[in-house]
C-alpha cells in the first residue's frame, strides 16, 4: 500500500477558526439573505422568549364559553391584532425609530395597560426577550443597556423592548412589525391547539388564511404614532383579566 502524502498548511494559508466556546457579537445584516435567516431565527418557536405561555386572553375566552369553534377563533383573533395594531404596535415602531426614548415609552406602555393579567404578561415577555437576544446576539447597544442601569427600562414592557431589540440587530421597521404581527398570530393558532378546540391542521389553515387580514391591519397601524394608542376590544381586555380566577388554567395570560 502506498503511502499517502500529507502536506501541513502554513500558518498563513489555514482558514479562520470560528471560536468554540463564547459569546461572538454578530454585526447587522448586510444582505438580504443574512437578514432572512434572522427573522426565520427570531420567529422559530425554539427562541426562547416565553410567549407560548400565554394565550392572549384566549383560554379566558374559551372556558367562558365565548370561542368555541374555529369560526368563533377566526373572529377573536381578528380583534386582537386589531388591538394589537391600535395598541402595541405604536411602540414597536416608536421605539425602533428613536431607541434613546425607551424609558419613556416603557413607563408610557405600564400606565396603559391597565389590565393586569396583560400587564403583567407583556412585562414577563419583553425581559425574556431583551436576555435572550442579549445572550444570543450580543450586540453593542444591547449590551450598552444592560450595563447602564440609567437607560435600563422600569418595567421591561415586550412592545417597546421589541422595537429596540430589532433596532439592534439591524432589522427594517417594517419587518419589525410584520414579526410582531406573525408571532402574536402564531401564538393564538398554538394556544388553540393546546387548548384542543381546533386541530393543528385546521389552526395552520386559519392562520394561512388570515395572514392577508393581518397585512392589512399591520399597513394601516404602521403609522400610528404613541399619541394614538388605543383599546379597540374591550371585550377581550375584560376576558383576559379574569385569567387568574380560572379554576385549572394552562397558560399565565
């Protein structure tokens, strides 16, 4: 058999090694292609950010006796990206076009959500988020605010810590928007199928069939500015805060 011959690279002609272990900040997009692989990251439901605890009002709903069907599940989620549109999503794209007003949109955010199974929710969520893409992504600003307890937000709230997130990690304000629209989508058809009025077949139907509702209440909000934030669905914000007085309950909201 004959021998083999091994030729040893020269220092110079080794490729970089990517580090094994650590943390390694990660620059903004800079392509189209990297910015896809992002968002696909950002919307798998392995990111851990803790949403699928919470079903948005939902369980409430449905253990009242007011969402019992696919049909009935079609018209809650209809209202609640319309209230998401009126009221989260001005403090998305506030926060994501000036971040330095974080403060003041976090405080801004706790005096208007009023509901406290909501409140408390949209707390939870945002400072899972903000940690985990701290951890994850390392990206200065990011870093920046954890370090500086003066620009560090009161509450944490997910609207306006999502705007900055995405800010950070150099994603466009609408696809800030479209995301926060798909995840809470996305949520809502998930917590129905654990919920088990509907199949996960009929869920991925609906939630392809609203995706266009969607698009169109995310074009008409996107403008919204904080000054117009509002509650559209009362209904929902009185089901959901009587989530802490359900007998057995899945999920914390």
């Amino acid at each position: 058999m004959l021998p083999v011959p091994v030729r040893r690279l020269d220092e110079a002609d080794e490729a970089p090694r990517e580090p094994i272990l650590g943390f390694v900040p990660i620059k903004a997009p800079a392509d189209g292609a990297a910015n896809e692989w992002l968002l696909w990251q950002l919307a798998d439901s392995a990111f851990p950010t803790g949403g699928f605890a919470h079903s948005n009002g939902l369980e409430a709903a449905w253990q009242h006796g007011e969402v019992r069907d696919g049909a009935q599940l079609a018209g809650f989620i209809e209202a609640s990206l319309r209230q998401l549109g009126h009221g989260a999503l001005p403090f998305v794209t506030a926060a994501h076009g000036e971040p330095d007003r974080l403060g003041e949109l976090d405080r801004l955010c706790e005096a208007f959500l009023t509901n406290h199974v909501a409140n408390r929710a949209s707390r939870l969520q945002g400072r899972a988020l903000l940690a985990s893409a701290e951890r994850i992504f390392a990206p200065p600003a990011l870093r920046r605010l954890k370090e500086s307890p003066e620009h560090e937000p009161p509450c944490g709230h997910l609207a306006p810590i999502f705007g900055v997130v995405a800010r950070a990690l150099g994603l466009g304000r609408e696809s800030a928007g479209r995301l926060f629209f798909f995840l809470h989508l996305r949520s809502l058809t998930a917590s129905a199928v654990r919920l088990g009025f509907v199949g996960p077949l009929e869920a991925q139907a609906l939630q392809h069939r609203l995706g266009p509702r969607a698009e169109g209440i995310l074009t008409r909000c996107q403008d919204l500015a904080v000054d117009a934030i509002a509650v559209t669905a009362p209904l929902l914000e009185l089901w959901q805060g009587t989530q802490d007085r359900l007998y057995s309950r899945l999920f914390q909201s």
